[in-house]
C-alpha cells in the first residue's frame, strides 16, 4: 500500500472522463425519451432508455437551438453525443449535439451515405452534365399524372408556349413501387427519343414523401439517361440526390416548365431583334458598297489624263513663279551689291582709322589726367592725416597743453627721484622756453 498511489475521488472521475471520452467520442445512439427538463438557462436534461437500459444525457442551449422538432416524453429520436462523466457526482452521462426523430434520422444518415457513395463514383460531377437545349419542340414528363405537378407544368407550357409537344410518362412517385416506376418511365423515354428534354419531379411533402428520388435506382436512370433531365422535386428547401445527378435542377415544377419554355412574347422580341439586327447589317453593307465606289471614282479621277494634264499644268505654274521669284531675288542682289561695297570701303578707308585713333588718344589723355589728379589729392589727404597724428603724439603737444619735460645735466629725461640728489642742477623745458633749476629738496610719496 505503501509503494501504491492512493486515488482522490476527483482524480478517479477525472481519468475516467478522461477515457470516455478520448476512447468512444462521439456516437449515434436510438432511443425513447424521458424525465426531460428544459432548465430556465436553456439546457435540456434527459434520460434515454429502451427495454433493458437507460443513460442520462444533457444538451446546451447552443445545439438545442438547431433542433427541429419538440422533445417529449415517449418520443423515439436520434441523437449524436460525446460519452463524457459529469465530475461532481462522478454520473455517466452523453453531451447531445444533434438530435433528429428517429425515422427522419435514420433517412438523414442514409441519405447521406448514399450521397457519398455515388459523389464518390462521379454521378453528381459537373463534366457530366448535358446541356439543354435553347429551343425544345418536345418536353417528356416523368410524374404522377393525378398530381399538382403535372398540372402547373402543363398550364405553365401552354401559356408560355403553346406548340411545345408535351409526352406524359405516368409514374408513381411515392411507395414502395415509385423507384423502380421512375426508373422504368426514364428508360422507356430514352428508348422512344422522342422528347428534346425530360423533367421529372412532384409537388412538395416530407422527406418520407420524397424518399422515391434519394434511391440509388432512380439515381443512376437520370445518370444514364441520354436525354438531358432537369430535377424538379418538392419546393425550392427540398434537395434530393435526384437534384445532385440530373443535368439541371429546377426549384418546383412550374420553373422547370418556365426553363423549357420560352415565351411567345420573348420569342417576338428576339424575332424583332433579329430582324433590326439584319436590317442594321444590310445598312451596313450598303454604306460600305457605297464608300467603296465613291473610293474606286477617286481613284480613277486621279489616273484620268485630263486630271493627269491639269496636275500637270498646275505643277508646271508652280515651277514658273518660283523661277520669277528666283531671277527677282538674284537681280535685287546684284543692284544691292556695288552700295554693300562702297560701305565696304568707307568703314575700311584709313580717315575713319585715324579719326577713331585721335578720338581714342584724346579719351586716354584725359583718363590720365584725372588719373594724377586723384592720386595727387589722395596723396595729399593721407599726408595731411599723417601729420595730425604725428602732432597727437608729438611731445611738444603735450607740453603746449602746460605739461614740461624735465632734465638732468647730461640732459637725460628725469622719470623718478632716485636719478637726482639735492643739489643737482637740472634744465625744464616749457611750451615757450626752459629753465634751469636747482634741487633744494627732495620729497618723496
């Protein structure tokens, strides 16, 4: 026990959940209902059970939505569900995602299977399919010839187009003979080939009703059949594995009867368009004919000789005035000539070389002038600037202004109290004078 994992409740409900539902998905299961709940959140709650067993089953409120018929009590459905086990109480229970009446869906899973089967063999490909005829003189029709059908194909036809030959194969089309009776009235039209198309069909009813056209028999006679077929089974929801195989499928009997039948006021309209068509190409071809000739008497005017001899005459004018003009232009040139030379000569004469010499020479002298002239005065003015600034700076300025320069007997410039002693003799130079002095006393700051 030691060397053993010991379980908790949860994990045990959790691996098995684990394993129902990796192991068995999702199933198909047949059953009667019971103790059905339809909760407030919009969940369904239910137990299915036959004779011996019963399981609890739960549907969300996301796939109970798409469910086409009322649950109840006692009913007979089937369902597809994933095996799962609701944890918290550890019950084995199924989640629904689809549930149908029991004999509609065991229709719906073999309609599919057959579905599958003959796509897989190429019986519903589109390279198959026969085209239908634009105009059609002769309509089979494959049907009940009590039904509804037969009557809204036949009043459609002779409204639209009354001289349409209509050929009526009676066929059951509901019970347990309806598909051999539809196969049997498929071949016995390919056999006679006496119709351009065939519809086969009947009025709207449920999927039991229109079970006839899903068997695998009627299938493969439209498949085989040589005359195109147009599929005009129940109303437009309705789609059976009839409609997959046949050349073109019609949503009820009257469109099948509109689709082989052309109307005689359209048939008008196409007349009247054919005819302005070909009234419009004849014009055509008129206007062509016509510039083509009126092309043709052009051209033969060009090659005409009397337009040959005026094309001529007119190109022998031309050349005429052209040699007028020319001559006219040459005899202007030479009386022009001899005044060109005399000019010629007057601007080469050496009268005309001396006058512009003289007049250049005397343009010279007076840029020289001017020359000298303004570098004089601005000899001058630089000279006069200079002056001034050697009397600004000029010591005898400085002394005018009331300063004096002081000396001593070697005439040397005093600058301090230590070059002298008392007693010495020096010499003081003024703005009008100097003066000789003797130091009596020295005072120092």
């Amino acid at each position: 026990m030691s060397q053993q994992h010991i379980l908790q409740v949860s994990e045990l409900t959790k691996k098995v959940r684990f394993i129902l539902e990796s192991e068995l998905n999702t199933v198909w299961l047949c059953g009667e209902i019971s103790n059905f709940i339809a909760a407030g959140s919009g969940h369904w709650y239910l137990s299915l059970k036959d004779s011996k067993s019963q399981v609890r089953c739960a549907m969300f409120k996301g796939n109970n939505r798409r469910v086409r018929i009322t649950p109840r009590n006692g009913q007979q459905v089937l369902v597809r569900a994933k095996v799962s086990l609701y944890e918290p109480r550890g019950d084995f229970q199924l989640i629904i995602e689809q549930m149908e009446d029991a004999g509609e869906g065991l229709l719906r899973q073999q309609y599919e299977q057959l579905k599958n089967k003959l796509n897989a063999e190429g019986l519903f490909a589109a390279y198959t399919k026969q085209v239908i005829p634009e105009f059609i003189n002769s309509v089979g029709i494959i049907t009940s010839p009590t039904g509804a059908a037969v009557k809204d194909i036949l009043t459609v036809l002779r409204r639209r187009n009354p001289s349409i030959k209509v050929i009526i194969y009676p066929a059951l089309v509901q019970g347990e003979y309806a598909p051999s009776d539809i196969s049997h009235a498929i071949e016995q039209a390919n056999k006679h080939q006496a119709c351009d198309v065939l519809i086969v069909g009947r009025g709207g009813g449920s999927l039991e009703d229109l079970w006839s056209f899903n068997e695998e028999v009627v299938v493969r006679a439209i498949y085989n059949s040589k005359i195109p077929t147009i599929s005009a089974v129940g109303h437009e929801v309705d789609t059976t594995l009839a409609d997959y195989c046949a050349d073109l499928r019609a949503p009820t009997p009257s469109a099948a009867a509109e689709l082989v039948s052309q109307d005689n006021s359209e048939l008008m309209a196409r007349v009247a368009g054919f005819k302005h068509r070909i009234n419009n190409a004849m014009q055509r071809i008129l206007t062509d004919t016509q510039v083509k000739n009126s092309t043709l008497q052009h051209r033969l005017s060009r090659v005409h000789p009397a337009q040959q001899i005026q094309v001529q005459q007119q190109q022998a004018d031309q050349l005429h005035i052209r040699l007028m003009q020319t001559m006219q232009r040459r005899l202007q040139n030479l009386n022009t000539k001899p005044q060109q030379l005399r000019q010629s000569l007057i601007a080469c004469s050496p009268l005309k070389t001396i006058e512009q010499q003289q007049m250049q020479r005397q343009n010279y002298e007076q840029r020289l002038k001017s020359a000298i002239q303004n570098s004089y005065q601005l000899k001058v003015e630089k000279f006069t600037g200079v002056i001034e600034q050697l009397h600004l700076i000029s010591p005898l300025a400085t002394i005018a202004r009331g300063y004096s320069i002081t000396r001593d007997k070697r005439n040397n410039i005093i600058k301090n109290t230590e070059q002298i002693k008392k007693g010495d003799t020096i010499n003081i130079q003024l703005n009008d004078g100097n003066l000789v002095s003797q130091v009596t006393e020295i005072i120092k700051k």
